[in-house]
C-alpha cells in the first residue's frame, strides 16, 4: 500500500513542474521585478488580507473599506501584468480545485452511499 504523505510529496513535485505553476510563477516573478507594478499588487493583497481577517473576527466592512477594495481590484485589473498574473493563478486554482475533487472522492462516496 502506497504511503499517503509520500503520494502527496510526489503530488506537491508534479504541481511544481506543471506548466500552470511555472507560468504562475513567471507571471509572478514579472509583476515583483517592475517596482510600480510590485508595489500595487502588494496594496492590492494588502486589501484583500485586511478585508478578509475583518470578516473572520466578524467585524463589519464599511462602505468606504468595499470602495476602496473596488476601486483597486479596478485598477489592477487595468495592469497587464497583475491581470496576467490573476489568470495564471485563475488557472492553476482549477487544477488544485480538480485534484481536491479527486482527492476526496472516497469520501464523497462513502457518505453519498449512505
């Protein structure tokens, strides 16, 4: 029988040197090497982060914090780079979505069988 950890250490290598992860990782390393387009993906993530942990602790997002988080993902998504790096990780995102599935389906057939 095949060790679960060793199977996903070998599942972590094959998503590294898939194509979505390194065109992932070239849009990313493209986007940190212009200082402009860095400093506005930081903001952007900067934003995203903040919005996020407020609504973990359960705290209410006021109006202005919902227009400035649209106003940002507006002007990255007007950024080449960002918009390319968005896609890539867009993409890569379906893959990890698509092994979960995979991944999880003896549970889904166990309880489902149910």
């Amino acid at each position: 029988m095949a060790n679960l950890y060793d199977s996903a250490y070998d599942l972590e290598k094959a998503i590294r040197e898939s194509v979505e992860f390194n065109e992932l990782k070239t849009a990313f390393q493209a986007v940190m090497n212009n200082p402009t387009s860095r400093k506005m993906f930081e903001d952007f993530r900067n934003t995203q982060m903040e919005l996020q942990q407020k609504q973990m602790q359960g705290l209410n997002i006021t109006e202005q914090e919902v227009e400035n988080a649209r106003k940002i993902v507006e002007l990255v998504q007007q950024h080449e780079g960002i918009a390319n790096l968005m896609e890539k990780e867009q993409r890569l995102n379906v893959v990890i979505n698509e092994l979960s599935q995979i991944i999880t389906k003896p549970l889904e057939e166990l309880y489902g069988g149910q």
